[in-house]
C-alpha cells in the first residue's frame, strides 16, 4: 500500500486502465458474455482493451460473439475509459462526500482534464457534459431507429444508447457485422455520430473555454489559449483535409453513391480517423495512398484532453510553429504572440518520435510474424491501434495471437500516451545537478 501511495499521478492513471482491462478480461471470459462457447482468454483481453483505450479494433464480431450481456460490458468500458477511470475516482470521492485528495487531483490532471485548482469542478462538469452530448445522440438515433427503420422500441433505444457512448467516446464499436456501412446512404444516423465524434475529439478543455467565451463576458475579452487555437483550427484543416482525400475515391470506393452520399461518406470517412474508427466504406477496397493519408490522419488524433489519441494535434502545433521559426532563423518559438517554452517543444518531440518509433517497430514486428499481408494493411492497423482509432482493411482477426498482442500493447500504449506509458516504465525520474559542456553537431 505504502508503494502504491508513492506512485506517479501518470503511473497511476496507467494502472488504473490496466486494472480496468483485467476486470473487462475477466467479465468477456464469462459464459454469459458469449453468444456460443466461451471466447478464448486472448479474444476476451483483445476486446476489453480496445474497449478500454476507446479503440474499436476487434477479433470477433461484436454484433454476433456477444450476448446482450457481453455488450454492455463493452459499452461501460468505453464510457469508464471515456472519463477516465480516475476522473470516476474523483467523482465517487466527491458524490461520498469525502475530500478530493492531492494524488486524486494530480492523477486528473495527467488525464489532461484541468489545472490543479478546478480539477473537483471540471471532474464535474466534465460528467455532465458527456452525458449530455450522450443523451442529445441517444434522442437521435433511436428516433432514427424506431421511425426510418421500424426497430421495436427497446431495440431502438438499446442500439441508440450503445452507439451514443461508442461515438462521442470516439471507440467505433457497433452492433452491426459490417460496423455502419449498412447506413453509408443515411445522412440521419452517420451525421449525428459525426457530432459525437467531433465533441468527443475536441477534448474538454477546449470545450471548457469555448463555453466560457460564449457564456461570459470577460473570458471574451482574454485571448484564446494556444491550445484552443490549435486544437480548432487543426479541427479544420484535418477535416477538410480529409474530405480531399476521400475525394480522391470519387470513382473508387465512393463509386457506388450517387453525389450526395459521396460528400455525406467523404464527410464521414474524414472526421471517423481522427482516432473515432466507425467505418461506412470498406477500407479494404481503398488505393493505397488513401490509406496512407488516413495513417497520417489516424497518427495525428485529435484534441488533448478528451477521448482521442494520436500524438494531438496540439503536439503537431508546437511542432509546426518550431519548424517555422527555425526557417525564419529566430531562436525563440513563437506563436500567436505568444512564446512556446523549450520544455513544451521537447515534450512534442519527445511524444512524436516515442509515437513514430512504437508504430515502425510494432509495424516491423507484426510483418515479420505475419508475412502473407501487405506493408499498406500491416501499417494502417498499427497505426489505428496506436491511435486508438478502430479502422481497420479486416485483417485483425486473421492476424497470428503474438501478432495480436502486439496490437493489444500498441492500443494501450497509445491510450496512456507514449511519454506517459515511458513515465510509467521508468517508474523513477532523476535530476540531473549538472551540466555538460555544449555542442553543436552538424544538422542536414
């Protein structure tokens, strides 16, 4: 107990997604969680992982392999993984009346969920506010269920909430054996997933801040934060990025929809890698650089402090305005009149190249164990898994089991985040009380 009270807040928060995977192994592994025999321990580990890390790669159909029961195991692993489960910590903590303890605040803050001192109103707001982007996605889509598909009430209303919580957690499990591309025509149920996995992605902090501007008149008069600006103007760029792409399979995979479900599944197949993983299009019939652009896409993620993973588009911000400004020759980083600190440039650096080395090596080690697929697929699922995205060309399932752990590490390491999962690994940090003599080697 003594050890455990010493841990890291980062340590921490990664034990307590590894402890929740253990409990999801554990219930999966049940009879009542399977709709046939029970599922092979691996199976189980797979699945609660990828629920855990809001991921949606998957070994066995989720649709037919689980019974309601294992479903909704799933379904509370996204939404505990979702808030993450120390953030459930604080909440409990708070609901029992009890004193929001120091680790339990520093713990929420390595989640990316607030500074110290709001951490007990943000655990709170944070709550509310999922599970109310929850119920508005809920309403539509068993409205859409119930009135465009003729679904019994309570299939309507089961299926609304499953998807609700996968969505705006950005986990891309569905109930269908073809994940959604059964609705790739039906604007009503793709887009209000699209908003859910738009909200889930933004991240709470920039939530946070865009209410506050909104709602009060002072924070209207204060500058963005950085990460705000970064966060809504990558938004931007990467959707509409990934729109061009997609265009790119007007005569491809897009083939087959007249030129208003080309935009609508354009729009989908744009905004789903920014680490959410529902798919209406079947990758496994995409050009290879279309699934290259989405590798770029799936690794960059989405905004800090929410549900997505990849590097962050905050981490590609600070890498951007670094690269600028060591083209103009300035030796200080700037950006929107504001200056990026050589801590935070190396903390970018230092999270892109640990994200770039797991994903080359775990790419390498599963085409040496799997040598019948393609660089192309190997590399699109790596990369989903460290993203915690849940695309996928199909090959999961037929991939060797030590292939398979692999991709269970990956999707874990990718949720806790590299230089958090290093943290954790490390166990101990030590300040070095001295310097070396500086020198400059040559570059390029």
């Amino acid at each position: 107990m003594h050890h455990l009270r010493r841990l890291r807040p980062a340590s921490a928060v990664a034990l307590s997604f590894l402890s929740l995977i253990v409990i999801g192994t554990i219930l999966l592994a049940t009879p009542w969680a399977s709709a046939g025999p029970p599922v092979a321990i691996l199976d189980a580990l797979f699945t609660a992982t990828s629920s855990v890390c809001l991921t949606g790669l998957i070994t066995l159909d989720t649709a037919t392999a689980w019974t309601p029961f294992g479903q909704g195991v799933i379904m509370m692993l996204v939404q505990f993984g979702g808030l993450g489960i120390m953030t459930v910590a604080c909440l409990l903590s708070i609901l029992l009346g009890a004193r929001l303890g120091l680790r339990r605040r520093l713990s929420a803050g390595a989640e990316g969920r607030g500074n110290l001192g709001d951490v007990r109103w943000i655990v709170n707001a944070t709550v509310v506010f999922t599970l109310a982007i929850e119920a508005i996605i809920f309403v539509f889509l068993t409205l859409r269920f119930r009135l465009g598909y003729g679904y019994s009430w309570a299939r309507a209303a089961w299926e609304g909430l499953f998807h609700s919580i996968t969505s705006f957690n950005n986990a891309g499990f569905a109930l269908y054996s073809d994940n959604v591309m059964s609705f790739a025509a039906d604007g009503l149920v793709l887009l209000p997933l699209s908003f859910g996995l738009i909200v889930g992605g933004l991240g709470f902090p920039v939530l946070l801040e865009t209410y506050r501007r909104l709602r009060t008149p002072k924070y209207r008069r204060r500058r963005w934060s950085l990460t705000a600006v970064f966060t809504w103007m990558g938004t931007v760029v990467l959707i509409v990025g990934g729109v061009a792409l997609m265009l790119t399979e007007w005569n491809g995979v897009l083939a087959g929809f007249d030129t208003p479900g080309r935009l609508l599944n354009a729009f989908f197949a744009a905004v789903s890698p920014r680490t959410a993983g529902f798919n209406a299009i079947d990758y496994a019939q995409a050009r290879p650089q279309t699934l290259l652009g989405t590798d770029v896409l799936m690794f960059i993620g989405a905004g800090s402090g929410g549900t997505a993973g990849g590097i962050k588009i905050t981490t590609l911000g600070v890498l951007v305005a670094t690269i600028g400004a060591e083209a103009r020759g300035r030796r200080v980083v700037t950006a929107r009149g504001r200056t990026l600190s050589r801590r935070v440039i190396g903390q970018a650096l230092a999270v892109t190249f640990a994200a770039v080395g797991l994903v080359v090596g775990a790419t390498f080690l599963i085409l040496a164990l799997s040598p019948g697929f393609t660089l192309d697929q190997v590399l699109f699922e790596t990369t989903s898994a460290f993203g915690t995205v849940g695309l996928s060309t199909g090959i999961t399932p037929s991939l060797p089991r030590y292939a398979q752990l692999v991709l269970i590490f990956l999707m874990f390491a990718g949720r806790v985040g590299p230089l958090g999962l290093a943290t954790t690994l490390a166990g101990k940090v030590t300040n070095r009380l001295y310097e070396y003599p500086e020198e400059r080697p040559a570059i390029g």
